[in-house]
C-alpha cells in the first residue's frame, strides 16, 4: 500500500479530460489525414501521363536540367506505380491498417493516460488497485512519480484482462473500478472485441486470423487462417466504433471529474 507524503492537488480532476479529448482530436485527424492520402494516391496514378505530355514540350525547349529531371521522375515512377495500383485494387487495406492502428492506440493511451492521473492524485485509487488484485511494492509512497504510475497502471491492466476473455468487459471493468465506468450497447461491445483481435493479428501475426481470435470474436470466422485485409467499409465501421467509445468515455469521464470537483 502505499504512504501519503503529500497532499492532493485540489484542481487535478480538471486533468482527467485532456488525454480523452486529445484521442477524440487524434482519431479525427486520422480520418482526415487517410483521406487526404487516399485522394493523394488517386492523383499520383495521373503523374505519367502529365509528365509524358509535358516531356515534348521541355525537348523543344533544350533546357537539359529539366529534361533530365523528368526523365529520372520518369524513371522513378515505375515501383512506386505498381505499389500505388495494387493499393487501389486492394480497397487501401495497407493505408487503412495503418491508420486503424493508430486510432486504437489513441483509445488504449487514453484509458492509460486517465487512469494513471487518478493514480497520482487521488489517494483511494490505491486501493482501487489492491482490491482489483494487483500488487504494489511496500517502498512506494503517494503520490507516485508517472513512472511509478504507469508501472501500477500496467500491472493492474494485466491483473484486470486476465479475469475478462473479451477486451470490452476488460474496458468496462477497468473504467467503473477507478470511477468513470461506461456501459455499450452489445453490438459496439462485440465490434470493439472483434476490432481488438483484428488489431492483435496485425501486430502479432501479419494479419492473419488464426484460431483463437476467432474464439474471442466468432465473427471472424469467415477469414480463418487468412490474411485481413481491411477494406474502406470495414475501416470506416471502425472508425465509427471507436469514435462512440471515445465518446462514451468522455462523458463519463466528465461525470466523474464534476464528481470529484465537487468533493474536492
């Protein structure tokens, strides 16, 4: 258990809303962004022959510099337009992986980023932690330095998704022991469970879906030792999923900071 040593800051509650907001500005972005790269690709296909039509042009003209400037962008071309054409015949599943990644980490960041400030300002929270079963060395005092945080914020989400199969009742557990609890429709709950296995596969496992995250989300049955490919209807499903988990969040994570303000 750990010592007071200090006082808690009367104004941290106000904290609690950052990492939230900024996972609910990031996935935004990224939205935006896998647009703007989608369209860029689009265009990109368009190159040669504008290159091709200006290169009689620049002949007539003489000016070498430019000639032999488009003619090693000519040159270059070649790979980067293979990649570009096989992107496009696969729906962008390389630039949809990429950024579904990166809106997933927004959400597990954000849940980490809460819930280590609960650790390091409000004294109950440690034990929160014991009661959920995990271990907090004796020669720690409160507050705890971010790095004592984070490392009690690991050990208590290792401890929390051993007790829970699937990474929704993990996220409701985790959220409702330290105060902001939120509840989801089924629906969103069985999508986020199968979005966290289509993440696992594309990080552990080159994509492949084998036969254990098929036990953790039936509904990839139909890709059963196959490689995921995520296609811009799939990406856009789950852009949507995590953007009403983010949102969840953020209004029980603004509950619970008019919560704590008003005991503080």
């Amino acid at each position: 258990m750990l010592t007071p040593t200090a006082p808690p800051d009367s104004k941290w509650p106000f904290r609690l809303i950052g990492p939230i907001g900024y996972a609910l500005d990031f996935v935004a972005e990224e939205i935006k962004i896998a647009g703007v790269f989608r369209r860029g690709l689009d265009i990109f296909e368009s190159f040669r022959p504008l290159l091709v039509y200006a290169l009689p042009v620049l002949t007539q003209g003489k000016d070498e510099e430019a000639l032999h400037t488009f003619r090693s962008v000519l040159a270059d071309l070649s790979g980067t337009e293979q990649w570009v054409r096989d992107e496009r015949n696969q729906d962008y599943a390389t630039l949809h992986r990429h950024s579904f990644v990166a809106m997933w980490s927004a959400l597990e960041v954000a849940l980490e980023d809460t819930v280590v400030e609960i650790l390091k300002n409000d004294p109950l929270s440690t034990s929160t932690v014991v009661n959920l079963g995990a271990r907090i060395p004796n020669d720690y005092s409160f507050p705890p330095s971010e790095e004592q945080a984070r490392a009690i914020y690991s050990r208590t989400e290792r401890v929390v998704r051993s007790k829970h199969a699937s990474f929704s009742d993990s996220l409701r557990a985790l959220s409702s022991a330290f105060g902001f609890g939120i509840e989801m429709p089924p629906d969103l709950a069985a999508h986020l469970d199968e979005l966290n296995e289509v993440r696992n596969a594309f990080l552990h496992r080159a994509g492949v879906i084998d036969d254990r995250a098929i036990s953790r989300a039936p509904t990839l049955a139909p890709y059963r030792d196959a490689q995921f490919r995520m296609s811009n209807a799939y990406y856009m499903r789950a852009y949507d999923s995590i953007s009403k988990t983010i949102l969840l969040l953020l209004t029980a994570i603004g509950a619970c900071v008019k919560h704590l303000a008003g005991a503080a």
